[in-house]
C-alpha cells in the first residue's frame, strides 16, 4: 500500500479570516447606501398554503375515552397495542 503524503509539517502562518454575508443578504445590500438599522424586523409574508388547518381530533370520541380511563373501563388489549406501535414505527421509515 503506498504511503499517504501529507504535506509540509512546518510552522503555519496565520491566515485572514472574514465574516461571510449569506447570498441573500449580499444581493440585497447591494443597492444599499447605508446598512440596515439594528433591531428592525425582516419583512416575511406567510403562506396559506402551508397552514395545515385545525387538528383532525374528534373531541367528542377523545371525551368518552378519557371518562372511560378514569372510571378504570377502558379496554387495554396488549395485540392492538403492539400492532400500532409496530405500524407507527413502520410508518417513521418509511417517511409517510
């Protein structure tokens, strides 16, 4: 196997280090007479189309089974348990 070569082991000398503007920043500043005042908030417009909506829970069924719970009635079977963790687990890999 041939040698790996590294290069000069000698004494490094000090390199000049910059700040790097993002390239949004940068084309933005371009046109720019003078700097951006400190403190000012970024104008961002929100999409609707990445609100997602309300949450899709049936209040009424989470209802019957939290009274179900603290009544002690609530039929825990261990099969189905697994199997949604299983499907859950299945689903995380997938990316679904």
């Amino acid at each position: 196997m041939p040698p790996i070569e590294i290069g000069p082991q000698g004494p490094q000398a000090p390199r000049a280090v910059r700040a790097v503007e993002p390239h949004a920043a940068r084309a933005s500043n371009a046109g720019a007479s003078r700097p951006a005042q400190a403190g000012a908030e970024p104008n961002v417009v929100r999409s609707d189309a990445l609100d997602p909506g309300p949450e899709p829970v049936d209040a009424e069924r989470v209802a019957v089974i939290r009274k179900a719970i603290e009544q002690g009635n609530y039929p825990v079977i261990p099969m189905r348990v697994a199997d949604a963790m299983i499907a859950a687990g299945l689903l995380l890999r997938s990316g679904k």
